[in-house]
C-alpha cells in the first residue's frame, strides 16, 4: 500500500504543485484518500499530452476505460485503482463519476463538436467535475447542496488547467473549442489557432478565460456560505485558479505563448490566506 500511496502523491501533488498546497489544511486520512482521487485525474489528463500520435493517446485512453471497470468488478491492476479499491469497498461510494469523467477526456480528444458556449461550459465543467464530485462524497453529506457546487468549481478549475495546456493540446490536434467562438474570430474547428496579428486569438482567449473567472467567483462565494460543510481544498484551489486567471489578464491572454503558473510561496500565502482568513 506504501508504493501506491507514494505514486499517487507524486501523481496528483508533487512539491510546489496547486494541490499539494490545498491539501496542507485537511486531516491526514481524508488528505491521502484525496490523493487517490486526483491522481487519477492527472494520470488521466497526462495521456493527452504524452504522445504527438492520437493512436496513442486512444489506447492508454482505452486501457483506462478497461481499467475502471476492472474497478468496479474489484480486479484493479494500476497503483491508481489499487490505492482507489479499499476506499471504495469502506464507504460504497458509487465510482460511476469516474466513468463520465474520463467519457469527457475522450469527448476533448474525438474533437466533437459544441454549438455554443455556454453548452461548452457546460459541458466541460459537468464532466471535468465528476472527479471532484465523486471526492466531495468522502467528506460532504450525501444530500448536500454542496455536492453539486463543488462539482462546478472542480470542473472550472480542471478546465482552466486544459486551458493553459492549449498550445500543446492544439500541437496535438485537439480542438475542442467552441464552435461559435471559432467563428466568431475568423477560426473552424479543424483550423489551428495561431496567433495573428490582428490580435483575435487572445480576444478568443479572453472571453474564455474572463467567463471561467467569473464562474470561479461565483462558486466561491456559494461555497463560502456553506463553509461548515465545505473540506479547506475546494476554496484554496479556487483561489489558486482565479490568482492564475488574473495573471493571464495581465499577459494579454497569451495562452498559446505563455503558460502561466504561480510561485510555490505565492500560492503557499494564498493558500493560508484563504484557510485562515477568507
């Protein structure tokens, strides 16, 4: 259990990373099943940008798929599911988010199209958030008003991380933008962005990232109001993304150029800031 409980800690929150940082204020048992959770996302998330060939990315993608229902039968065979297992067998929670969440990572990589943006929000935020909804049943009460909510946020914050990924994903072929946004700025879906000099593609950017802003304000100030029932990560990460936002503004909203991250003592203040003072 020690090998899988270190795999899935340098998997979801090495030093210096947002997690490891928003984990700092929770109790010791709920802070390690947390770990098992995320780290599936970011093993998950890696298979997109592991490989410049999409056969690729499809088979670990369907070896995950195989490997989640290996879960759900009790037959897991990565370190993963294996730290996953024992969690799932003491508090029955239902693993089936697990199985939307990554529906939604093949959703980004089969480059399927969505008409609007407020359905792509939706959309990505629904499916990206199964995970924190599926870690928001280890410590929120099962009707909790919250369980919902922080599945929002978790989406939000997860679809900001795609976001400053984007010039790698785009390299990648993955185009999962938007369609009336694309043609909003002059783009298809089957059109790589690049940065012209008219300065249309960090407009682009800018209405995406000014909404996921927005949305992250407004979860927290929701969550705030259920604070009691709230786990310490949920608020520190949504602060570490809406800090990671405002410095995008500040870059021009250059995502394809730059990607943006915060300094570990940076997110460390923020992170106290927001667990001890809100």
């Amino acid at each position: 259990m020690e090998i899988e409980a270190d795999y899935c800690r340098n998997n979801a929150a090495p030093a210096g990373s947002n997690l490891h940082y928003a984990l700092l204020f929770e109790p010791e048992e709920l802070k390690n099943q947390l770990l098992s959770v995320f780290a599936l996302h970011y093993e998950i998330s890696a298979c997109l940008t592991a490989s410049a060939d999409p056969d690729v990315t499809r088979m670990k993608l369907e070896w995950w798929s195989e490997e989640l229902l290996r879960l759900s039968e009790t037959k897991p065979r990565h370190p993963i599911t294996l730290a996953l297992q024992p969690i799932i067998n003491a508090t029955q929670i239902d693993s089936s988010p697990l199985l939307k969440y990554l529906a939604t990572i093949n959703f980004i990589i089969t480059r399927q199209s969505i008409a609007t943006i407020n359905d792509w929000f939706d959309k990505l935020t629904r499916g990206l958030g199964q995970i924190w909804l599926f870690a928001a049943r280890l410590s929120v009460r099962e009707n909790s008003p919250s369980g919902s909510l922080i599945q929002t946020n978790g989406g939000t914050i997860f679809l900001l991380e795609l976001l400053q990924n984007l010039g790698l994903f785009i390299a990648r072929g993955y185009m999962f933008l938007p369609d009336e946004l694309l043609e909003q700025h002059g783009y298809n879906r089957y059109e790589l962005v690049s940065d012209k000099e008219d300065g249309s593609t960090n407009a682009l950017f800018r209405i995406l990232i000014d909404r996921l802003e927005q949305q992250l304000d407004t979860c927290y100030a929701l969550l705030l109001k259920d604070k009691g029932n709230t786990p310490h990560y949920n608020l520190i990460m949504n602060r570490l993304a809406k800090n990671t936002c405002i410095e995008i503004r500040l870059d021009g909203y250059q995502l394809i150029r730059h990607k943006i991250v915060l300094t570990p003592i940076r997110k460390l203040w923020i992170a106290t800031r927001t667990r001890y003072y809100k």
